[in-house]
C-alpha cells in the first residue's frame, strides 16, 4: 500500500483518516468540498487537495488515479444520490486491484441477519422519510449505494460504524458480522478508532467481502465478549 485517495476527507472522519494514513507513510490525496478544503490547513504540506464534490465523476477519476486504496466516506446529504453516485464513481474508476473500504452505519445489512433496536428501526423507519421530506438527508440512497458495493466484484470492505464519540484513541475496534450480537451491544466507538479501522483494513484482505460492524476494543461489551471477537462471533 503506497498511495491512498480518501473521499470526503474534510469531514470529522475524514480528517482522521487522513491522519492515519500520514502516519502510516502512504502518499495521501483527499476529495472534498471547495469551502471545506481549509478544514485540512493543517496536512496540506503532507498531502494532495482535489477540490469537488464526492459524487463528481470527473473530481472522483482524477482522484483515485494510481492509488492502491480508497476509503470513501458514505454521507447521505441532499436528495441528489451523494452516496450511491459517489460509491459508483470510486468502483468504476479505481484500479480493479485496489482496496475500496467504505464507511456508513449499523443500519446497513449485508445479508439481512441484523437484529436491530427500535431506535436504529425508529431512526430508518420514522426520521428517515421526514428528513427526505425535508430534502436534507437520504438514507434510502446510502442503502443503495451499499447494495452497488455488495453486488460489485471490487476490492469491498463496508465498515458498519456504531454510535460515535470524540476521544482519545483506545485501539483498533473489534468487529462482528452481525448487528445484535452481544459483542457489540454497548454501541459506542471513538471516531479516530473509526477511521483506525478503516485504514487498517486496506492492508486486511481478510476483510475483502466483509460488512464488519464495529465497536470500541475498551467498551463493556467488548470486553466481556472478548474470547469471541470477530470474525468468530460472526454466525
Ligand atoms: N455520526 C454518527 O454517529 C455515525 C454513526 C455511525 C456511522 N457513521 C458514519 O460515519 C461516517 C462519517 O460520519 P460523521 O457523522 O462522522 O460525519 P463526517 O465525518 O463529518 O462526514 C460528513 C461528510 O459529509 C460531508 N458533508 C457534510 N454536509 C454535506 C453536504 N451538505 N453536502 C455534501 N457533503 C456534505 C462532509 O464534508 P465537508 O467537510 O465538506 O462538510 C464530510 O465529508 C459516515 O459514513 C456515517 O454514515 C456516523
């Protein structure tokens, strides 16, 4: 793994991955938005800025030329197909041999075997519709960008966030296959062990085809589930 591209690497989870991949000595380019490109001042010495919108065919071409791996950001904003326009665009112009690893949450299901809460049910069920309405946010298109990934024959890895939280970094996540599982019960992840493990696993080809949901190493439940941490909690 030399050089990475990150797709939306302004953004909270972005700017961790970014910093990630620096430490790890990859030649790093970031897409993001035109206002947010100040948010990365503090890289731009150590890095390559590409401008645009994630879902621009153009922007998302230029960017992943010659890269080895590509962590995209999944974000559902607008009712203009974000997600799914932006996982197209990466899958049809990275290399065939590169590593695609994809970020959304729990509510993503790679085979249907989650057993959800009824607050992940409430939130996709209920709040989803109404802030389509409102034209702000579509989750309907994050579902379908995944569905693209799932069906594509690329490089995938989809890593299903838990809820998140700022912090210090306690670790690299565990993860498991399945929503509902106790391993992952406490629903809590630090966001830079988020983008730990999204950058981890571009060199993981164990994780090729995997939908891994994850949570913190140093959380009750992944501790008490320690002895079946993935994939062996996976059924
Ligand atoms: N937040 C959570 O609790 C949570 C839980 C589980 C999983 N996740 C997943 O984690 C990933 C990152 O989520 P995050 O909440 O931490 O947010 P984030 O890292 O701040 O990422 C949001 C991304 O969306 C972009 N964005 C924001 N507003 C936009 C708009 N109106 N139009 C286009 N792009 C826009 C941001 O770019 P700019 O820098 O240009 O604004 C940024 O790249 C996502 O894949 C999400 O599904 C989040």
């Amino acid at each position: 793994m030399k050089k990475v591209c990150i797709v939306g690497a302004s953004g909270k989870l972005g700017q961790y991955m970014v910093q990630h991949a620096l430490e790890r000595g990859y030649e790093v380019v970031g897409v993001c938005r035109e206002k947010s490109v100040q948010k990365l001042d503090r890289f731009k010495d150590r890095m390559t800025i590409i401008p645009g919108m994630t879902n621009d065919r153009t922007i998302i071409e230029k960017a992943v030329a010659g890269c080895d791996g590509v962590l995209t950001v999944l974000a559902p904003w607008g009712v203009q197909q974000y997600s799914s326009g932006t996982a197209q665009a990466v899958m049809d112009f990275a290399r065939p041999e590169a590593r695609l690893i994809f970020s959304c949450g729990w509510h993503i299901s790679l085979d249907g075997k989650d057993v959800y809460s009824w607050k992940i049910k409430f939130i996709e069920k209920v709040i989803g519709p109404i802030i389509r309405f409102l034209r702000l946010v579509e989750i309907d298109d994050q579902i379908e960008a995944a569905r693209r990934i799932f069906a594509s024959d690329t490089r995938w890895t989809v890593v299903r966030g838990s809820d998140l939280e700022e912090g210090e970094s306690q670790g690299l996540p565990v993860w498991s296959r399945h929503v509902g599982d106790p391993i992952l019960e406490s629903n809590m992840t630090r966001r830079i062990d988020f983008a730990l493990f999204m950058v981890d696993a571009l060199t993981n080809d164990d994780l090729i085809g995997e939908a891994p949901a994850i949570v913190g190493c140093q959380t009750p439940s992944a501790l008490a589930h320690k002895q079946q941490s993935s994939p062996q909690s996976a059924s």
